[in-house]
C-alpha cells in the first residue's frame, strides 16, 4: 500500500509574495504526504532561514542553491540567456537529471514555459506543449464533482495546427481522467458554431480527427458560451484564442466586483442587500477557488511543469505539489503518449 | 435645419417575436422622426394587419411583399439559395436598387452577412466585411457617456489578414465617431499580450501598421482583460476570436444569474439579500441593455445592415432605424474609404 516516493522541485523565487510562502507550502506537502520530498531551489540563505520558521519533514526537504532568478516583468529570452542559473532553470535541470520528478513554479509564466522547452523533450507524437488551465464553472464533474473544467492552450502557443489541437485534446482528456478523477473526460472544441464545418480550416480538420479518435470522448465543437457554462469537461482551443478567453473571464469577475464596490458606496439599499450577500460571495468565493486545484500544467513534454499563480499562497502551493504527484504516480506522459502514437 | 429624408428597409420576418414587433419598432421610428421613412419588407398580408393595430405616420410608411423569409434554425447558403425571395434577400435588394438606404434585421445574422456579401460591393480599400457589436463596459465613453465598447469582427470573417484587421480598425473607429459621438475613438488590437510582438504573424503585422495609421487613434495591443474593463473605444479581431469572445461573454452573464437563481432557492439569508439588491441590478440592467443601442452592423460595404438581436422588442427595433439612419446621413461609407485608399 505504501506510494512510490515522488520528489517534487519547487522554485522558490519570483512569486508575488515571496520565498517563505513557497516553502511553507512545500514544508507542509512533506507532513502531509509521507511519500512526497520537496527539493527547494532558489536563495539557500532565504531558503534555509524560512525553514527555520515552519515545522516541516527534515528528512524529506533538500535544498539546492541557485543564485539567480527571473523576475515577473522580464522577458523570458532574455532573462534565461542572461540568468543561466536562475532558479526556475535550476529546477526543470534537476528534473531532467533525474534528481526530482516535477517542478512546481509561482514565478514568471514564460520563463516557465521557455525553460521547460530548452530542457526538457516534448512526448512522442507532440510537436507543441500546450499551458493548461482550470477554470470555475455552473457544474460539477468526475468523481469529487469539481465545479470546474480544464482549458487548453492559453498560452504556450499561439498558432495551433489541427495536429496540435489534436494532441491538445488528448492530453487534456489525461490529465482531467488523472486528477480530477474523472474516467471519461468530455472534450470540447472550441469554435465559433457548434457545426463540424464552423471554424478556420485548423479547427475543422481537428474536429474531423477527433471525431474518429479512440479514447477521447469528443463531443464535437463548443462555443464562447460554453466555456463559463462548464459544457464541456476539457476545451480545446489555440494558444491565442486560449489567452484571450482565459483573461476575459479573470476581467469579468475584476468588474463583477468593480460594479459591487461602486454599488457598496452608492446606494443605503444595495449597500444593505450586499452585506446580507456577503456570507454567500464567501462561499461562492471558497468554491470557486481555483488555485486549491494546483495551478496550470504545461503539457507535452516528458515531465510535468506546474505553474502556480504568482499570487499562490502556502495552500495553493502545497495543493500544485500534491497535483503534481499525483500525475507523477500515474505517469502522466505514458498515458498521453499511448494514445498519440 | 430640415435633414435630408432617409429611407430604411425592414426585414420584418423571420424574429423571435413575429412581424408585429418589427412593425412596431418602424412605425414609431416614423412617429419620432420626421425625415425617417419605413418600408416594410415581408407578408404583406401579415404587415398590413400589424399595421392597423399600431399607430404610425401613413405617408412615410409603405410595403413591399416578399413571399418568403429564412428561419433562424436555417442553414444561411442553403436557405437563400432556395428562397431566392426571402424577405431578407427582397430588403438589400431595394437597398442596392436605391429604394431604401440600409436595411434592418432582426432574423438570421448568417442571412443577412451573406444576403449582402451577394448583393452589396465591398468598399473601396475593404477585402472582407465585419460584423460589429456593442457590449456593456466598466467604463463610459463618449459624448453621451456610453457605457459600452464596439468589438468587431464578431463572426462575419473566420481568418481575417492583418490588412482586414486594419480596415476593422477604420471602419469600427468611424462608426464610434458617428453613432456614439466619440470624435476620435481609441482602438485596441485583441492579442494574447501588450507588447507589440505578442500574437500570430497576422496580429503583429496589423499592430505595426496601425501605429502609423493616420486618422486612427490606435493605442496599442489589448488583452481579454481589457475587453469587459472597457480599456478601448473599438476592439479589433478576427471573426473567430471575436466570436468566441462575444459568446463567452453571454455565457458569463447567464451564468451569474443562474448563482443568483440558485442562491435565491438556497438561503433565506441570501434570498434576503437578493431582494434588496434587485432594484440595484434592474437598474444595472436598464443601463447595460444594449439594444436600445441599435445592434450590430454589417460594415465594410457600400450599403449599410444593421442586425438587431433575434430577441429585439419594438424599441431595440425603432434605435436600430434610427442608428442606421444616422449612418447614411454621416456617409459612413465615405467617411471609411477615406481612410483606406
């Protein structure tokens, strides 16, 4: 009954809130999980004196020294070429040498995914990684009815071939089957009518492909509608039309709340009516907290990146750590690979 | 100070609410505005009973009989092939003829994008048309102080080049400055980020070549955040991100107010809270009710269509003659060629 032990390196630096933050979630990782060792890259001085201040599994907490890091505004290419033993290259190196087996990151999302592109090789039968993301949604899925649903590319690549969108699809389907515990993910294509023929040429040939393929439950297109209403459990799309929508839905709950305060200030009677509702944004709040499901996979590549948010505290850190070993333990990259190749 | 008279063309058929809605809309148009003709394009049988039911001015209303319309469940291309008579068909056709000066619809927007692809010409300088859409923002703009941006293409062009995206940035700029009195309208590049190399081949192209558009006031790369924030008086994409876009966020709103519906049935606390708060949301609907803004207009040829949204009452119906009216008396058509050749 005992797991494999799985090593997961955390990048330390680069977050919004700081080391301690990062090692207070990878400290309680290794009290909670007896099988699971965090390796910790970044400032060993910071690292060493945060470890200081949070109870954590001594036998099961390295640290490994790296001097430098990319900042969140720097750009990626440069930064790396600049930086070459900055802390997020660090890691994904100790991964591929086979010193951990995933890397957990709150820093810059570029410098993510570029330094896993250098390093690490993209799975047989992948040419593109895809940045996949959750996202709160009106239903539940999979076995613990998650109110959420897996989209990718947001991100990693902006222009997507109809092979690309393919891979995407089963690549999601696995990740969705492993941590959301979710047998039969649905998959959805993204596009602008729900008709096989709608779309730009990429996405109709994708939608063709997937419709004949095996282990992929393709429910056929999806459009921007479906994507709050949680239609589908994972939704394919392009890295560009990905990115657009990913932050759309970040602004509209931005002037969701925007609109509340203004109301707060306003009127006596809304004033009233949304203390009242405070209680219940509470809970929709707790409900839709996204970052406790462990933040956004880069997928593709033979071993799993996962980005947290930069503004990730200790939890949602420790839960990206738990995610990630999660799809160690369940091999991940084979279970894509057998249905690409 | 008397203005010219101008004659709009209604498609009466084919809405949600049935010829008498559209009638309506039109024959109060006539009433509030003494230079505006109506002609009604649809049964006539089914017009003229509408029209003893409601009030209008009887000079400045006529009828023209099309024995035929197309449905909203049609496929467009199928569905105009067949009813070369479609009332919809019949409206631009008296446009083009010179019988009337822009067409309003409430029916099928695949139709009448294609009814004017086949009837009307492109304008001197545009390669492929666009259809545009306001949408409620955080923000006001304006003379009037519109809380709402124009995004286009919302569907009209799947894969737009950047030239087409330039020619969106002209035309929904001259439309900004036309119909919401906005003397020189910020337009926005939909991108995946702000730099000015972020985006497909066809984004970072159309980004260089608006910077040094003249008569466009172009501010640069925007992202999905920006589109609900109301960063941009005009946000330019192609059809198939702007499709999606529009979608979701029609999805978004319906889904806040399923929470609301769920929330209302779950917790007195809640419940008592929401009723407090309804005054203050009717009145934030009142204010983000778009239709009475007059719908979304087909640009980029020689005649103007407006399509009001399937759902349109008399008022959305009578703002969108009157929005389309505004636009042949500014000769929208002149103001975009100027720009482009």
């Amino acid at each position: 009954m005992s797991q494999r032990p799985v090593t997961i390196a955390f990048d330390v630096m680069g977050s919004d809130h700081g080391p301690l933050e990062i090692v207070r979630g990878a400290a309680q990782l290794t009290l909670d999980s007896p099988h699971l060792h965090a390796l910790l890259v970044g400032d060993s001085e910071q690292i060493n004196a945060a470890l200081r201040e949070v109870r954590h599994h001594g036998e099961r907490v390295a640290v490994h020294h790296a001097p430098d890091f990319v900042a969140m505004h720097e750009k990626p290419g440069q930064a790396l070429d600049s930086k070459p033993r900055a802390s997020v290259l660090e890691a994904v190196r100790l991964v591929k040498a086979g010193d951990a087996d995933a890397v957990v990151s709150a820093g810059s999302t570029g410098a993510g995914v570029l330094a896993c592109a250098r390093t690490f090789s993209l799975l047989p039968g992948v040419r593109r990684a895809a940045l996949a993301t959750v996202y709160p949604t009106a239903t539940g899925r999979g076995a613990r009815n998650d109110p959420f649903s897996l989209i990718l590319d947001v991100g990693a690549t902006v222009d997507a071939s109809a092979d690309d969108l393919v891979a995407f699809a089963v690549m999601g389907a696995a990740y969705a089957r492993i941590i959301s515990r979710n047998e039969r993910p649905t998959v959805g294509l993204l596009s602008n009518g729900t008709e096989a023929q709608k779309g730009p040429p990429r996405v109709v040939e994708a939608h063709q492909r997937l419709q004949t393929l095996e282990g992929v439950r393709f429910i056929g297109n999806v459009e921007g509608v479906d994507i709050p209403k949680g239609t589908a459990d994972v939704v394919v799309c392009d890295g560009f039309v990905g990115n657009v929508a990913l932050k759309m839905l970040e602004g509209v709950s931005e002037t969701v709340m925007e609109l509340a305060k203004y109301a707060y200030k306003e009127k006596l009677l809304w004033r009233a009516g949304l203390a009242l509702l405070s209680s219940g944004v509470q809970r929709l709040k707790e409900v839709t907290d996204w970052e406790q499901y462990g933040g956004a996979p880069i997928l593709g590549f033979d071993k799993l990146f996962i980005k947290a948010h930069g503004r990730s505290k200790a939890r949602a850190i420790s839960n990206a750590g738990k995610v990630a070993a999660k799809a160690v333990s369940h091999e991940l990259g084979a279970e894509i690979s057998k249905l690409l190749t």
